[in-house]
C-alpha cells in the first residue's frame, strides 16, 4: 500500500486524513463534546484531528499530554467551523471542479495511482463523497479566510518610511562579485602524483589566459566543474557562501583581475573576475517591496486574531469535551497505553490493518466506562432519598465555585472525581 507523504498548505490536514484509522473509533466514540451554532462536533471528529497533531509533535522535544492535544485538536475544529460557517453566509461557493483538481493534486503528490485513492479510502471506511467533502471544507477555510483577513490588512506607504527609517541595519546588502573561474578537481585525499598532474595543467592554463587566451574558451574546454558549459561562470557570488580559500581570493582581485592558482579541498582553481558591486544600504524604493511583506505579515496575524474574536463573540459556543470525569479517566488509560506500546511503524500508525489490538482496548474501556455509568445511575435510582442527593448538592456547589473562579478548573476536577468515586 503507498503511504501519502506530507504536501502543501491548505490540503496538508485533507492528505493526513488517512493517517489515522476511523473505521472502528468513529462508532466507539461517537458522543456530542461541542456545538458550533447549529453544528455538533463528536469526539471521534476529535479523535481524528487529534492523530494528525501527534504526528505534528513527533519529533518535538516536548510532547503534549493527551488532553492538550484533544483541546488543541478541539479548537482547531471549532476555529474551522465559525470560518466555514461564515463562507457559506457570504455566499462563497466551492464548484466540483476545485475539489477535483485538489484531488488530483493530492493524487499527484503523493503518487496516487488511478484507482488507488479509492482502495485507501475504502480500507478506512470512507467513501470518496465524504474525503472530497473534507476537502470542500479545507478550500472554503482558506478562501474565507484570504477574503477576511485581505481587507482587513492595510499597510500605508507612512508606514512603510517610518519603518525604513528605523531599520537601517537591515537595509544594508553585501557586496557581490560576478566570477568566473576553471576547476582542476584534485580531492585532498586524491594521490600526491593525480595532484602534481592537476597542479601542471592548471599552470598551463594560467600562462595561455595571461598569454591573453580567450578565459570563456579554455574554461569550456578545460574546466572540469559543472560550469565549464558556461564558461565557467558562477554568477554573482556574496561572502560566506563559498569555501574560504576561493572567497579570500575572490574578493581581493579587481575588476577583470585574473588570479593565481588557487587551492581548495575541490582541487585547483583559476578565478576572474569580471564585476564587483561593492556593498550599500538599500534605497527606499528597493527596500519597499521587503518591507511590505514584514508589516503585512505582522498585520495579518493580528487581523486573523481580531476575525476569530469576533467570530466566537456573535457565536453560540458549547464545549463539554472535559466535563464527563469518565472521560478523564478514558485520557488516563490512553496515556497510559501510549507509554507502554512499542513505537509502531508509519504504516501502522497510517492505516488501520494493524491497529485492531489498540481499537480493541479502546472499544473495551468504552465498553467499561459505559457500564459504570449505568450502574452509577441505577445506584442513584434505587437509593434516591439517601445521602446521594447531597451528593448532587455538593456537585453543584463545586461547580458554582468553579464558575466563580474561585476554585481552578483543575481543583474543581479533583474534588468532582473525589465526589464520584463515592457512588
């Protein structure tokens, strides 16, 4: 089976997709934690977007809990469901024909052959209407939010002087120097007569260019670097960009000065000069174009911020993702299964033939979770007029202290679990 490999910008998360099996957890976990307006987001949804950011921290030096990474996960999907909700009240349409060059794109990226989308999809339990509804989703949040954020950004050639003006140090550009030069390759582990015979022909290549031989000539028909076909030529070549022995020499000679011989660890080098352009701060005007980009930037960024503000602010928001302590406890096992697994190979963790043992126990503690939860009810049930009803007091006056701030969210965790374990 071909693995999908990491692609572009906005259809990065739609190529993910597959990376996560979803066959199995989204009937296992299939519970409301979020309403988006008119919109629920279920916990499998979370799942999904969840194992897409696990592979994001992969290679992080800290690796997020898992309950950062659900609430990370959680608002991602939350942020994308206000943008295309807001597309579609615009009024912005994503035709069939964009979702299928995103398609074939993807397809194409990742070496997709014809018919092998299908089969992926088909292994995970997907169908092909729903992967391209996905992506719909992907090219509508990227549309609204270039729209949105676009007219909101507005940088004024005022603020492009001031900000030359006070950022003169990052307007100065070195120098440069237009070379040419013909290369003898002799590796300094080479053999000390393949050197001398490098040496030789260097040397005779010297005294026929200052003999006054054509320097593009013999570099074509000597040289015996990549650039012999060009005569040579490096183009315009800055500090710091080649080996030190070729840079010294390079930068002492003048205009169409033609150097000695030259040695690096590459081997023999005659070098020429043929234009130096000595460094300068740029003018405002060359500078203008540079400075755009780093205020338009910085003003997207808070105008993105300023957009989702006022998205959430007009909407109705409900998260409950962290509300059930049997969810806590659903978190801790997980962990506690991440920590004792063995590291899975990519495609395990990519496709789903592989990973029934883990759906299993997850589908287990589901199963056990669910049935504490009815034998706490029944509990609650057949005991109605005992002590359980301050329980459900003590429960509610935790939860006013919580909403008062006056105790954290985490000490109002602690003492809900302590609550429950008496049931």
């Amino acid at each position: 089976m071909k693995k999908l490999n990491r692609v572009s910008p906005v259809l990065l998360l739609v190529a993910l997709i597959f990376c996560v099996p979803l066959s199995v957890q989204a009937s296992i976990l299939d519970k409301v934690v979020a309403k988006v307006n008119s919109e629920i987001i279920t916990l499998s949804f979370v799942e999904e977007r969840a194992g897409l950011l696990r592979q994001k921290y992969a290679n992080a030096l800290e690796i997020p809990s898992e309950k950062k990474l659900l609430k990370e996960a959680l608002n991602m999907i939350v942020d994308e469901k206000l943008q295309i909700q807001e597309g579609k009240k615009i009024g912005f349409i994503i035709d069939e024909d964009s979702v299928d060059r995103a398609v074939e794109e993807i397809k194409k990226k990742n070496n997709i052959g014809e018919g092998q989308l299908e089969e992926m999809l088909e292994r995970e339990g997907r169908s092909l209407k729903t992967y391209k509804n996905h992506i719909r989703d992907q090219i509508m949040v990227s549309k609204i939010t270039r729209f949105e954020v676009g007219n909101r950004v507005k940088v004024s050639d005022k603020s492009l002087v001031k900000y030359y003006k006070e950022h003169q140090k990052e307007h100065w550009q070195e120098g440069k120097v237009k070379a040419r030069h013909i290369l003898f390759i002799a590796e300094r582990g080479s053999s000390e007569k393949i050197r001398r015979e490098k040496l030789k022909q260097a040397n005779t290549v010297l005294r026929e260019i200052l003999g006054g031989e054509d320097f593009v000539k013999l570099a074509k028909e000597n040289s015996e670097d990549v650039s012999a076909s060009n005569g040579g030529d490096l183009g315009y070549v800055e500090k710091g960009k080649m080996v030190p022995e070729f840079e010294d020499s390079v930068f002492s000679l003048k205009e169409g000065q033609v150097s000695g011989i030259v040695e690096t660890q590459y081997g023999y080098h005659i070098i020429k000069v043929e234009e130096i352009l000595p460094g300068k701060t740029l003018t405002f005007q060359e500078a203008k174009e540079q400075i755009y980009q780093i205020l338009a930037m910085q003003k997207q960024e808070q105008a993105y911020k300023d957009w989702m503000n006022e998205l959430k602010e007009s909407a109705f928001i409900e998260l409950t993702l962290f509300e059930d302590a049997s969810h806590e406890v659903d978190l801790a096992s997980r962990e506690t299964e991440k920590k004792n697994s063995n590291i899975k190979s990519e495609e395990e963790r990519e496709f789903g033939s592989k990973a029934r043992p883990r759906q299993k126990d997850l589908q287990k503690t589901w199963e056990e979770m669910y049935k504490s939860v009815e034998k706490a009810k029944r509990k609650r049930e057949f005991v109605k007029d005992s002590g359980l009803e301050s329980l459900e007091q003590k429960l509610v006056k935790i939860k006013d202290l919580r909403d008062q701030k006056k105790i954290s969210e985490q000490e109002y965790q602690r003492r809900k679990e302590l609550l429950l374990k008496g049931l």
